[in-house]
C-alpha cells in the first residue's frame, strides 16, 4: 500500500517544497533504484494515470487532477529527474527506464485497469507501458505527442542537443524550460503559473533530466532509444485490434509535435474521436482547459468506488 507524505526535507539542490493554489495535492514517493519516484493519487473510482512529458512535470495536469479526483483515483507521476522526483546527476534517463518506472509505480499501487493520459514524452512512455499490457488499458487520451518515428525535429531542438553547447543552453541558461512558457502556449501563463513549472528546475543541477530527454531522442538507428521506439511503433496497431478506445486532443499551434504528427495518428487511429484546437498551443491543456475538459468528461465518463 502506498504512503503518503509530505515532501521531504534535504538537499537543496535535490529537493523542492512548494506552495501552490492550484496545486493542492498530497505528495508521494516511491523509492526506486537511483531516487525517490514523485506522484500525486487523489480521489476514488476508475483510475486516470497521467503521464507527463518534458519540461513539463505533473503540474501540468494540475486543472485535471482537480477535476476528475471528484469521480475517479487519479495518479499523477514526475519522471525521475523531473518536478519533485529526486534529480541524480548520474542515471539512465532514457525512453525504457521511465517505461520501467512508470510499470514499478503501477505494480506498487496494485493498480491493474486504468484509462491513461499523455503529453509530449509521455506519449512513447505511456504507449510503450500500453503496448506491453494490453488487458490494463481502459481508454487512451492523447495530446502534442509521438510514440512512432520521424525525421522532423525543429532547429531550436537541434540546438539543445549539440555537444557543450546543448548543455550550457539546457541546464546554465534554462534555454528550454524558459522559453518553453511562452513558445508553448498561445495565451499567456500568469506569473505564477510560470513558477510553477519553472521551480523544480531552478539551478544546473535540476535541470538534468530536461537535458537527458533532449538527448534522448532517437534520430539514427545506432540511438540507444531507437530500437525502444521502433518496437512501440509496430505495436501500436495492437491497441487497435483490441478496440481501446482512443482520444485525440490537439493544439494546431505546436512548432515541435505539428500537423504531421497530428495526421499521423489520424491514419493509424482513424476511428478515434480528434479535437483539433487551431488557436491551442503545445502545452494545449494551458490554452483549451475550458473546451477540454467537457470533452474528456463525455470521453472518461464517471463512477464511484474503486
């Protein structure tokens, strides 16, 4: 059985107590192999497990969260290096282990059927754990993610990954979790919701799971990710031939995660239901909360008990 918690005190440079309005939740961990694993589990009934990417955390989820703990068990992680997760400087932050993470926190909780919810790198983290258990998966909910390749990848990325220079960009100069509160969203975040995302990551050293994610992503066959993703790839047509039903939430005005990606589910997903949100942003969730939420209220529906 989990326990819960509140946020530990320690090292600085590892640790982040917040404060904030609109995210109100009980703290918990899971210790894992290198660090303790963050997550948020609130409410009761049918499970939400949501999966978040990068350089995001569970913050983003935080309107969802408030929502649908009033009619469902809604699990929440921080990937390990990411929001209040422990940050160790040296360890596999790479697309399987967040995978393998993502299945320890599930086993831990005992939970075995779930509807699951993704954003950005938690769409090949979240399909990669789907595609391996088939008979967990409820309901899939999609926003601004990949869980197949391609070749596309936008200059101010290409950037962040090159040697040295990507590592003073990512983790000296926040040149990717900064910028991304105003690139990744067409309305503007008040101030302190741009705390919130940004306090987790507030020196070097807390950046280093922003950087690793940068670098993990697999361009070239010889990348240690890619075979990783090529395996989700060809396992997605099982989701399918299971009739998982699926929901596709899209902000038309992502420079990363674009129209081709947002077509590119609609091929290998023709029968989910897609909300193509021309004016919404990458963190689309930011921009569209109003519209999104009704729709995702029809899409989970609701129940009572566990």
């Amino acid at each position: 059985m989990e326990t819960r918690v509140s946020p530990p005190c320690g090292d600085v440079k590892t640790r982040f107590l917040p404060v904030y309005k609109d995210y109100p939740f009980a703290s918990n961990y899971l210790s894992l192999t290198g660090g303790r694993l963050h997550y948020i589990d609130e409410g009761t009934g049918p499970v939400i497990v949501m999966v978040h990417g990068n350089p995001t955390w569970s913050y983003y989820y935080r309107h969802l969260i408030a929502h649908f703990q009033q009619s469902h068990r809604v699990i929440a992680l921080d990937h390990m290096g990411c929001g209040l997760s422990d940050k160790p400087p040296h360890y596999p932050y790479c697309l399987a282990q967040h995978i393998e993470n993502l299945g320890r926190l599930l086993k831990h909780l005992g939970i075995d059927r779930f509807s699951l919810i993704v954003h950005d790198w938690g769409g090949a983290i979240g399909f990669g754990y789907a595609v391996q258990h088939l008979d967990q998966i409820e309901k899939i909910t999609l926003m601004n993610t990949a869980a197949f390749r391609s070749t596309r990848l936008p200059w101010r990325i290409r950037l962040c990954r090159l040697p040295i220079i990507g590592e003073i960009l990512v983790r000296q100069l926040n040149g990717f979790a900064g910028p991304a509160c105003f690139m990744a969203v067409e309305k503007k975040l008040s101030a302190e919701t741009i705390k919130g995302y940004l306090a987790p990551y507030n020196n070097w050293h807390n950046r280093v799971a922003i950087a690793r994610f940068v670098e993990d992503i697999p361009m070239h066959q010889k990348h240690r990710s890619y075979a990783g993703l090529v395996a989700i790839e060809n396992s997605l047509l099982l989701l399918r031939e299971r009739n998982i039903p699926l929901l596709i939430l899209w902000g038309g005005k992502d420079f990363c995660f674009n129209d081709h990606f947002y077509k590119e589910w609609q091929s290998r997903f023709p029968e989910a239901e897609s909300h193509y949100f021309k004016d919404g942003g990458h963190y689309v969730l930011e921009d569209k909360i109003v519209e999104i939420l009704p729709i995702l209220q029809a899409f989970l529906g609701g129940g009572e008990g566990r």
